[in-house]
C-alpha cells in the first residue's frame, strides 16, 4: 500500500498491511534530529516515514527588529524564545471594537499557493489535510488573551459569540478552498484537519454545557465543508476532553489526535468509540518520551498498538504531539526502532 492508501483505510477502521505513521516536531527539535539522523530537513520527514503532509496557508510571518516576536496571519505575535504557543501580544486584549479590526483575508489569492506547490511535488504518495490549527476557542483565546477570553465566555456572551462568528467565516471560506484546490492543476487534499484545545489535566476549561452552546455548532459547520465532500477530519485537543468526545463523533469527526494517555483511557476510547472513530496519537510526549527509558517507550508504542489497534486498524500510531527538543535521542531510537517492526511484521 502507499502511504496515502494506508491512512485512507486506517481512518475508515478497514484491514492495512501495517499501521501508518506519524512523527511531528517543533522547529528546534527538527534540527536535532536531522543532525542526528544525518539528513537534511527536508528529508527528515520522509526519513522518519511520515505518512501525514499537513498543508498550510502562504503567508510569511512578520519578525521583530529585535526577533523576538513573530506575527501570524491573525496579527497575533507569538514569542521565539520557547517551544511553546503563548501570544506574546494578543491585539484584540483591550479591544471590542470588532468591525474596525483588520481581519485576515481568507479570499487573497495567492494563499494556496504552497499547499498546491505541496502536493504538485508529492504526486500523491502522502495523505495531505490542511492544518487548521487553532481554528476556533484558541484561535478566539489568542486573539483576546487567555483569561480575557474565558471571562468573555462568562461574562460577555454577546461579544463571544461575535467574535466566534467572525472566526467560523474566515475559516469556512479558507476550508472551500481548500476543498476545491485540486480542480485544475492539483490533486485535490485527502481530508481536514483541526486543532482546538479545550482540556487541561483533569477537565474542560470550562462547562460542556458552554462548549456545546459556543463551539459546538461552529466547529460542525467547518467538519462538515469536508465530510459534504466525502472526506474524512482530524481533530487535534489536548487535555481530558472526555465528555465532548460524544459531540465530536456526532458531528462527524473521523480521527481522535492526540489521544494523550495520561488523560484519556485508551481502553474506553476503544470500546464506547472504536466503531465510530479512528484514534491519531497515543505514545506519551508528556512523561514516557521525555523522561522513560528506552525500554519503556517501546513499552508503550506496544501497549497503544495493543489497546487502540487490538484488531490491526483506526490508528494512526504517533507521538501524543510534537516531539519537543526536552526528549533525548536515545528515546527517539527507541521510538524509531518500535516503528520499523512494524514494517518487518508486515
């Protein structure tokens, strides 16, 4: 099977020759590992058999005089000094004036331009989705500010729901687009995906009831531009998102990302959804990779094969998010070696 034949089927819970794979890194840890691997960056990917190639829109960021701060296509600045996703400046912190802020073009034209160069060049051996990362809560958070915005949710449903609306119209036209991307000179992309955090360690930042009243309708109008034209959707949400998962699956989520063991029971997942849902994830990026022997994270790959793939197929095995620059190689040979039996089982 190809690549893409493989995450076609394992997204559709049908038989593949073995499970696909993925590994994502941040840009300081790609680095290391290229160095490590002896590879270019570019080749990293296909070094480390990846089967998934997320597109994006063309739009270069923005970089302080001091570079500092970069700016995305939202005007929201992000800090270069961490691996992490904290807004070093949030332009709608004190701001409710909507209607004057410059919102983002969705309809410019040459932003697709790389993702149809993209998949020009992989003459269709991967599966490609467009990343809708931050698409809606933390797109909204990021904008505001993150306590502003919880508060807004709380306290200024009105201005939330305004907010959240602009957002969904952006991103529904971005999602057209890129659904007919591939009508003249392109192959067309193999699904959507999403990324919205919604959970902390032990719960939902806050109320299902909330969630469903606020996101829940707006993130089943972006599912559905790619499930109306037969393609399947990835979700990305850390934290324990438990008593959503339900409202995902009935707005036609495909695959579960990144299925952190740590808050999700992967035996549950399985049981009450395995029929309904791919899983996407799985190996711990939080405690296992970071911090366990080598032993224990082949330990673990082997114990989420076993739990979320007991029958050969609906996962998509990878680590639980991007592999940061804090895990040590010998951990990431671990992981490697774990993978590539499974192309010898095959």
């Amino acid at each position: 099977m190809t690549h893409k034949e493989r995450m076609r089927r394992a997204l559709e819970r049908e038989p593949v020759d073995r499970l696909p794979t993925q590994i994502n890194y941040t840009g300081d840890m790609g680095r290391r590992l290229a160095a490590h691997l002896g590879v270019t960056p570019d080749e990293l990917s296909n070094r480390l058999d990846n089967h998934l190639l997320r597109l994006d829109i063309a739009h270069p960021r923005r970089t302080s005089d001091d570079g500092r701060v970069e700016w995305d296509w939202w005007g929201v600045g992000w800090g270069t000094a961490s691996e992490g996703y904290l807004p070093a400046y949030s332009p709608l912190a004190e701001d409710y004036t909507l209607v004057n802020f410059p919102w983002p073009d969705p309809h410019a034209p040459h932003l697709l331009d790389d993702a149809a160069a993209a998949i020009a060049h992989d003459q269709g051996q991967h599966f490609t989705a467009p990343n809708f990362g931050f698409c809606l809560f933390e797109r909204a958070w990021s904008l505001r500010g993150f306590e502003n915005f919880l508060m807004d949710l709380a306290a200024n449903p009105s201005f939330t729901e305004e907010l959240l609306e602009r957002i969904t119209e952006i991103q529904l036209v971005l999602a057209g687009r890129f659904v007919n991307l591939g009508v003249d000179a392109v192959d067309g992309i193999d699904g959507g995906y999403f990324g919205d955090d919604y959970g902390a360690q032990k719960n939902l930042f806050f109320s299902p009831r909330t969630w469903r009243r606020m996101i829940k309708p707006r993130l089943a109008r972006m599912f559905a531009v790619y499930r109306d034209a037969g393609l399947p959707t990835f979700m990305h949400s850390d934290g324990d998102i438990s008593p959503i998962v339900p409202d995902l699956v009935e707005i036609g989520l495909s695959a579960l990302n990144p299925v952190q063991p740590e808050v999700l029971d992967h035996a549950w997942l399985k049981q009450t959804f395995g029929d309904r849902l791919a899983f996407y994830g799985g190996v711990s990026t939080q405690t296992v990779l970071p911090h366990g022997s080598p032993a224990e994270v082949k330990a673990a790959v082997n114990s989420c094969i076993h739990t979320l793939a007991a029958d050969g197929t609906g996962l998509v095995l990878a680590p639980s998010h991007r592999m940061m620059a804090d895990i040590p190689m010998e951990n990431v040979e671990a992981l490697l070696e774990a993978l590539a039996e499974l192309s010898e089982d095959a």
